[in-house]
C-alpha cells in the first residue's frame, strides 16, 4: 500500500453561514465540522496521516479544540489566501514519502469512512479520482442571462470531496495553475487541465457542503435518520 494522507481543508471563512465563528468550527450536534471531519478520515484504514490546514488566526481556536487523541493526526498548518494556496501549503507539510493524499473540505463532515476508502482505492489505481453525484435537475450553461445549451442531464455530477491524486500528480497541476494564473474551483479540475482523465466515484447526497444556515439543520437530519425522508420531500414539492 502507498503511504497515504488526508488534507482536510478549514481555512476558509464561511461568511454565508451566518455564524459567529469560522464555518469550520460551527458545531453540529456538539462537536465542530472540523472535528467531525478529521475523526472520520483518521478512521480509514489506508490513511497514515491527517494534516488539518487551517487560517492562521484560527490556530488558537483549535488548541482550544484539544483534539490530540485523534490518531494519525498532524499539527495544523496554516492555509492561503485561495484554496490552491491551502492545498499546497498541506502539500508541503507532508513527509516525502507519502504518494496519495485525498483533499477533504471540513464543511463536508458527513462523509463516511467507506467514501473515503473508495475514493482512495480508484485514485491509487487510476491516479486521479473524486467522489459526485448524478444531478437529477436539467442543467442549462447560461452567458449573460442566456441559454448557451443544456448538456446531457446522464452527462451532469455534482462534485464533491474528498478528491484524491497521486502526490506528484497534484504537485504538477498546482505548479501548471500558477504558472498559468489560473484559479480552478476543485483540485480536479487542475488535474484534468493536465489532460489526465479523472475516475469518477458515486458518492452520496449525505456528503453535502455546509454553506447556508439551512444546511446545518439538512445536517442534522441526516444525523438524526431522517435525511433521506426530507430529500424525497422536497422532490415531491418540486
């Protein structure tokens, strides 16, 4: 087995969220999403390490934290000021001999230990992969308040993370986006401009992004056991 690590991204701010402290440590049935997120990638068999890359004036609010009984976990280090800044400052601080690493936003603190394991096994194989889901909404590209087309709806997934690559695969994207000035919205979408295909995982509609207030209560339900009670709601609705 290749020597494998997790980022788990929280440096961003999450303003959207509406909360008092950063989205990453809004808590969510008593432990923070952070939290939530690491002791969910140390559980992975095949990870060795999980390196937690925060904003630097967040570091005091995770010593705060006292999460030191999570196994496999690294010190924090801290993030940039775009999201490919915080992956390569994680990137960095990984030991050499580490050759996979998955990329996880800590606002996604639902995934499961099995996501993460099948993420890891197709990128280990493949070289790049990610988890998605199928949309089940008709997406129309628009410009300028116009319908450009509508892509196949069977052709349309709904990114998520973790997403995971070959170590120096990663390296060689980044370095490609900054020579290229280019800010890409995921890590895979770096890779792909490598013209390296990516190996798609179907994930879960539990593993959302907690961005909106309404997110944390869909959170909770999904804790609570009735996620997918409200999914299939809200599609009646629609």
């Amino acid at each position: 087995m290749m020597k494998t690590a997790v980022l788990v991204l929280a440096a961003g701010r999450g303003e959207r969220l509406g909360h008092a402290l950063p989205k990453a440590f809004a808590a969510l049935r008593g432990k923070t999403l952070l939290q939530r997120s690491l002791e969910t990638a140390a559980a992975v068999p095949e990870v060795d390490l999980v390196q937690p890359v925060l904003a630097a004036v967040d570091l005091p609010r995770w010593f705060a934290l006292e999460l030191a009984a999570i196994a496999k976990l690294c010190e924090p280090v801290p993030g940039g000021a775009e999201r490919q800044d915080s992956v390569a400052a994680g990137l960095a601080a990984l030991p050499q001999d580490v050759e996979l690493v998955a990329v996880h936003d800590a606002a996604r603190c639902l995934v499961t230990v099995e996501e993460i394991r099948r993420v890891l096994a197709a990128a280990s194989e493949h070289g790049a992969a990610l988890l998605a889901v199928p949309l089940r909404d008709t997406v129309k590209r628009v410009r300028d308040g116009e319908v450009l087309e509508t892509p196949p709806r069977s052709e349309c997934w709904a990114a998520q993370t973790p997403q995971a690559f070959r170590v120096e695969l990663l390296r060689e994207a980044l370095a490609k986006a900054r020579a290229d000035a280019v800010l890409g919205t995921d890590d895979a979408q770096l890779v792909e401009r490598l013209g390296v295909p990516v190996k798609v995982v179907e994930g879960s509609p539990r593993n959302l992004k907690i961005t909106l207030p309404e997110d944390l209560e869909v959170a909770e339900a999904w804790l609570a056991g009735a996620g997918p009670a409200r999914s299939a709601r809200r599609e009646d609705q629609a």
